[in-house]
C-alpha cells in the first residue's frame, strides 16, 4: 500500500511539473515571434565564430549569414510578406477549411458520425466508436466537440460505463492523430511544412498531403483494434460499474431525412472519385504528367488539395440539398465563412511561424546545424530503426509540454528533416515518426488544446473527475499504442515499404 501511494504522489508531482511548465510556455504565436528573433541573434553569432559546415554533395563551404547586418536587415524589410504569403500551410489550410466549412455547415459530418455508431450492432459498438473517432479526422473538431460526448451518451445509454465511451472516442480522435483512412485536414498542414524544411536541402522538393497515407491507412487499422481491445479489457474493467446519478438520456437518432441526405452523399463521393479517376488512370489522362505520363509527379498530386476540396464541397452541398440545410449560395457562403472565421488564431500564428521557418533557411542555420548533427549521429552509430524510434520517443515527451501539431512541427522540422536527408531517410518518414510520437501522448497531456473540454465532459458524469482522471484512464492507450506502432514501424521499414505516394523511406545519404 505504502509503495502504491508513493507512487501515486510521485505521479501527480509530475503530471503538476508537466502542467506547469505547459502553462509558462508563451502563446504559440509569441513563441515563434521569440523564435525568429532568437535566430536572428544566433546568425549574428554564428557570423562572429565563423560557424560553417562543408555541403556533403558538391563539397562547397556555407557559412551562416547574419540577418543583422546590413543586407540581412534589408531582407527582412523586404521579405515580411512574402514569407507570410508563400508559406505552404497557409494556403492548404485555407482552401481545405472552405471544404471542411460546408460538410461540417450542412450537417453531413454530424449526421455521418452518429450513423456510424448508432447503426453498429452491440457487440461492435466500441470498435464503431473508434473507428468513427478516426474518421473524423477529416474535420477539424467535429471529433472532439460530437464524438466524444456521444461516445459517452451512447456507452451511458446501453448501462455501460459513459468514461469508458469517452475513453474510447477520446483514443480514436486524439491518439489516433497518426492514423486515418482518407486524407484529413491535417495532411496538408504537416506536409506544407515537412516540404519548407526538405527544401533546405533540396530547393525543388514537393511533399504531398498524400505522403503517408499507406502507413496511415495500416496505422488505423490497427489503432480500432487496438483501442477496442484496450476499452473493452483493461480501461472498462478497472471503471467497474457507473454508480452515478445522471439519468440515461436518449440518443438522437437518424431521421429519414438524414438517411436519404447520407445515400445522396454517398453517391456523389462515388461519382466524384470515378471522375477523379478518369483523370489519371487512361493514358491520355488531363491530370498525368504532359511529359512523362506519370502520375505520382502529376498535375494531379500537385494539386491534390483542390481533390480534397471537392472531396468535402461535393457532398457537403449534395447532403444539404437533400436535407434542406442549403437552400441557396447565401447557406454555402455562411458556411464557408463561418468555417474561416476560426482561422483567425491559425493565421496570427502562421505570420510569426512563416518568419521563424524563412528567418532560419536564409541565415543557412538549418542546413549547417543539419549537416552537423547527421555528422554526430553517424559518429555515435545512431542511425536506422534506433534512429527513427528515438525521434519517435523524443516528439512524443515534447507533446507533453506543447500541445499545437503544427506549432511543434514547424519548429521541429527545420531541423530534423535536413539532418535525417543528409543521413538517406526521406521527409515522408520523419513526418511520419513524429506523427506517431505525437499520437500517443496527446491522450494524457494537459497541454492538448481541447483537454479541458475533455475534463468539462467527464465533470457532467462525475463531478469530482479531473485532470488525473482523464489520465489514469488514458495511460493505456498511450503506452500500448506506443509500443505497438513502434513494432508496426520497425516491421514496415524492414520490409522496405513507402508510407505513401511519393513516400519512400530513404534517399541517397549526403
């Protein structure tokens, strides 16, 4: 008992350790402000020691240039705005939220994940919930603000135990971040990065939003049978019955309206993926490359996010003529800008973001700490699946002081990406283990951005849940998904497979 309670303390002091250093950390937006000008400084610096680095390919010599001298002042001036405005997230982001902003507007996201669940037979009613929590990555929140609370509901409703529900969709939206079936919101985010910093190396590097989508795929098979066995064997037996007092509340059925509105929907993704296809798949396709007739450097991969555009605006307007939600253009456009208007905080940050990324690639910081650091690696023999599963390791213990994937990601891949180039691994596979590490600590970290949303949910079953709470219940899902998408990785790069279109493990080393 002694040892149990001494661990008990030991792990609350640290989850208080974790919460307030999460909390002294400025805004995102402030941090990448703070960034940009702590680069400017470093360059200055680095001009001082003289720091450079020989470039592994043609043997020439980069040194640092200081963003405060003259001419480095002068590019500031000059480039603030280009920065901001050729920033790659910044338009995939925008272009898929006007997508995103008439499915979620119309209903179709709502109406498809209770679908989804409410039509699950019992028995496969966790698997449902995860699966549809991995699902709705394709949104930006539908997952955190309906799927868990409905899971929930849905778990409350049947006399099971409604943290075990939340538990579940909570695994399925969060920790499954890494995995989907489709390509969701988040894609092209990640992927805009991962290419700014490849281009440090490479300046003609393209990454697609499609670049993991094989791994993801697998990811997420393995995320629903995971986190439903994890539910069903260790997170629900050790909750034991709900002894609460809130009263079993119906769930909302699907009305005959919806139903018509999903099969419309349906049919139209079917027809709009069978004109992509006619697109790529004949050999006098429009979208195959004019020149090669390929079609992974295609028009089509190239502008794959105008695929996932269409993707959400085709049976999103469908759905909602079907249900009546749209009854006019004025219906699409409020939706479409109702869906914008929650970028505002997204593009304050994207601005300081864009300068910190361009403010590192002009003072040649990126490359010179890159082709350091893969010298380091190389000397103390970490290199390979080693190499891979301790940035795997290392992105998730910074998850748990940082919540924003994106934020983390735009300071970690100027750095990273460059330094596993030069030791042959592509881009697509350090986005990958991040995503991974990423994944499997946002279930437990108070720093996640809707964590306190999470708790606000639990708090209506049991008054007294808390931020230890959602802990204990998640830490499961969090070391068992670790451990066994460590062995998923380690299994896929043994087998030399790409984890996605255009996403090969490895490039020649530099």
């Amino acid at each position: 008992m002694a040892s149990r309670i001494s661990f008990s303390g030991a792990f609350s002091r640290s989850l208080d350790v974790v919460e307030r250093v999460g909390n002294a950390l400025p805004h995102p937006a402030s941090l990448f402000a703070i960034l940009a000008v702590s680069v400017a400084l470093v360059s200055w610096v680095g001009t001082l020691l003289d720091l450079t680095a020989v470039h592994p390919a043609d043997e020439s010599v980069i040194v640092t240039r200081s963003l405060l001298s003259q001419e480095g002042i002068a590019w500031i001036y000059s480039n603030v705005t280009e920065n901001f405005v050729r920033f790659p997230p910044l338009g995939y982001v925008l272009v898929a939220m006007i997508g995103i902003g008439v499915a979620e507007g119309s209903g179709l996201f709502s109406t498809l994940i209770r679908s989804l669940v409410l039509n699950a037979p019992k028995h496969l009613i966790t698997a449902s919930v995860v699966f549809a929590g991995v699902i709705s990555h394709l949104a930006s929140e539908a997952g955190y603000v309906i799927l868990i609370p409905l899971g929930a509901m849905i778990f409350h409703a049947l006399g099971r135990h409604p943290m075990a529900g939340l538990a579940a969709a909570f695994c399925g939206v969060s920790g499954g971040f890494g995995a989907n079936f489709l390509i969701g919101s988040v894609d092209p985010i990640l992927a805009g990065l991962t290419q700014s910093a490849a281009q440090i190396i490479e300046p003609s590097m393209t990454v697609s939003a499609a670049v993991n989508l094989y791994f993801m795929f697998a990811s997420a098979m393995m995320i629903v049978v995971l986190g439903t066995l994890i539910t069903e064997r260790i997170v629900e037996p050790r909750l034991k019955d709900y002894t609460g007092t809130v009263e079993q509340l119906p769930v909302e059925e699907v009305t005959p309206l919806e139903k018509k509105g999903l099969r419309w929907a349906g049919i139209a993704v079917l027809a709009l993926v069978a004109a992509l296809a006619l697109t790529i798949i004949p050999e006098a396709g429009l979208l195959r490359n004019p020149e090669t007739g390929e079609i992974l450097h295609s028009p089509f991969f190239d502008g794959l996010i105008t695929g996932i555009l269409l993707f959400f605006v085709v049976p999103g307007l469908v759905y909602g003529f079907v249900t009546r939600s749209v009854r006019s253009d004025k219906d699409v456009v409020r939706y479409m800008t109702k869906s914008m208007s929650g970028l505002a905080g997204y593009i304050v940050l994207v601005f300081f973001a864009a300068q910190f990324v361009y403010f590192f690639r002009y003072s040649n910081l990126g490359i010179i700490l890159a082709i350091h650091g893969a010298d380091f690696l190389r000397s103390v023999g970490l290199t390979g699946i080693p190499l891979i599963l301790a940035f795997v390791v290392f992105s998730a213990f910074v998850n748990m002081f940082m919540g924003s994937a994106s934020a983390k990601w735009a300071i970690l891949a100027p750095v990273f990406i460059p330094m596993f180039m030069l030791l042959g691994y592509h881009p697509a596979l350090t986005q990958m283990a991040f995503r991974i590490g990423d994944s499997v600590t946002n279930v437990v970290t108070p720093m996640m951005s809707y964590f306190a949303l999470i708790v606000t949910f639990a708090q209506k079953y049991d008054e007294r849940y808390g931020i230890g709470t959602i802990i204990s219940t998640m830490l499961p899902y969090t070391f068992l998904f670790w451990l066994v998408w460590s062995l998923l990785l380690m299994a896929w790069m043994l087998l030399g497979l790409p984890v996605g279109p255009d996403g090969p493990l490895s490039m020649p080393p530099r």
